[in-house]
C-alpha cells in the first residue's frame, strides 16, 4: 500500500506499507513441499501484493482478491479435483473456508470465530506447528494401520489354537488359563504399541527452532548460569522437637519448598563452645538440726 505525503500542496514523500511475513512462513512451505504437500495462498488483497507474496514464498497457486464466499468456493473447487485441502487461517473472513475444508487449522492468536470453525487449534503463534500436525496425524495413522493388522493376525492365529483346531496336527493344547492370558496379552500389545507415540519428536524445519529445543537450550544455559554463580538447592539443617542433640544437631535434609536455589556460601567450622560446670546449691539446715 503507497501512501503519498503532501506538503503546501507539494507531493513530499511517498510511503509503501506492507504486512511483514512471519520469519518461518517460507522454510514451512519449503517444508510442505518436500513432504508432498501443494501450497496456495488464498487473500482478499489486491492482485499485485499477492503475486510478490507469493513469489518470495514459492507457493503453487495465487487466488487474490477473494471475498469469504469465493474462498469456500475455492475450496469446493479444489475438493472436486478428488484432493484433501487443509485451511489454515486466523481471521473472520477464513472462517467459512475452514469450515468447508476438509481439516481446518486455526492459529491460537485468531478470532475467536475462526477457532470455533476450525478443527484443529494451533496453541502457538507458530506455522510451523501445521507440520508438525500434519506428520503426527500421519503418524498416528501409521500406528492405528499396525495396531490392526497386529491384532488381526494375533487372533487369526491365537484363536484357532486355543480352540484346538491344529491339535491334529500339533498335539498341542492350551490351557484355558493360558488362553485367557493369550487373550489379555492381545490388548496390552495394542496399548503398548499405542503409547509408543509419547516418544514423538516433531520433523525439523529448516531455520526453525523446535518446542522441545528451545526447552533443552534454556535447561542447558540455566544450568551452566547456575553452575557458574555456584548455586546449589536449598539444605537445611532443621532438627525435630525432641532431639536430644540440641539446635543444629539434625543430620542434613533437603528443603521442602522446591526449585529456592541460594549462593553457597564458605564452609566454617563453628567450636562447640566448652560445658559449663555445674552449680551445686548448699542445703538448708531443718530447724534443730545440727552440724
């Protein structure tokens, strides 16, 4: 958008104002396209804006100059050619579009419009968590795939074999007791296998930093910060009521509050001071008692 400033009636300056394209949008859609995954950029702005977007991104197809209706038509168009279209978007003119889409993605910063529509909400003011969805639904699917033609193959096998139908042949019998464990050992294989997928790690993307590095890097230099000022958690030297040893005596114990970490201090070694001797008291003399 150019802005021509005048002054006195005299053309002074000419302004060109643009939205900044977020720093990771070109490495997701290189990303997208080494999985497979056609790009397009669909926005109300005028042609011309939407051509250099797209040329610094390198997206597949342009449609500038949409209004909501001609989006959801988009969309209705794309889904005729036998493709899955996935939308993502955070404003109220995407919401028709991401409910007409086949996945609708809506960035957590939206409108709160466009995150009802949509089927998936993306926590983060990120894109790179699209590809990230899209490997783990992969993935999970990939896993559903196993997870059936594991049990599958178990029961065609298991079954026929705790019924008896191969004792003929194998002179093999199971117990009902070994049955039954059979039986059992058949769902946790598949909750096994399932939970396999806590071990999930997002695919990288070029020029972009994972969730879970960014935790490791910050763990990593808060630990040498710490090591460095000399910074160790919390001991104290409390003793219960009752303890014969005095103030001071208890044996060393973590503190309870979690995570105070304080300067270590010099070690000194403190004296005991000496026992003071014991004061004995005369007795009184009873009345009429004699030395």
């Amino acid at each position: 958008t150019c802005v021509m400033v005048a002054a006195g009636g005299r053309l002074s300056a000419v302004l060109c104002i643009t939205d900044p394209l977020k720093p990771e949008a070109a490495a997701v859609v290189a990303t997208l396209h080494k999985q497979g995954v056609s790009c397009c950029m669909l926005t109300g702005d005028n042609a011309r804006t939407a051509h250099a977007v797209a040329a610094e991104l390198k997206v597949d197809a342009v449609f500038a100059e949409v209004l909501p209706a001609q989006k959801v038509q988009v969309v209705r168009d794309l889904q005729a050619q036998r493709r899955v279209v996935a939308m993502v978007g955070d404003g109220i003119n995407d919401s028709p579009a991401l409910a007409a889409a086949n996945v609708g993605m809506a960035v957590g910063s939206g409108t709160d419009i466009a995150i009802e529509a949509a089927d998936y909400v993306l926590m983060r003011d990120c894109l790179g968590d699209v590809v990230t969805a899209l490997h783990l639904s992969r993935c999970t699917l990939r896993r559903i795939h196993l997870n059936y033609f594991w049990a599958m193959v178990y029961n065609v096998v298991m079954i026929p074999l705790a019924a008896g139908v191969f004792y003929p042949w194998l002179r093999m019998q199971l117990p009902p007791w070994v049955a039954g464990a059979c039986m059992a050992f058949s769902s946790v294989s598949v909750i096994c296998s399932s939970l396999l997928l806590r071990r999930y790690r997002p695919p990288r993307i070029e020029g972009l930093a994972l969730p879970y590095e960014d935790a490791e890097a910050a763990g990593k230099e808060s630990s040498e910060s710490d090591r460095l000022l000399g910074v160790v958690p919390t001991m104290s030297h409390d003793v219960e009521a009752g303890d014969p040893r005095g103030s001071g005596g208890g044996a060393p114990r973590r503190s309870t509050a979690p995570g105070r970490l304080h300067p270590v201090l010099p070690s000194r070694r403190v004296s005991p001071s000496p026992p003071k001797p014991a004061r004995v008291l005369p007795k009184k003399k009873k009345s009429g008692q004699q030395d």
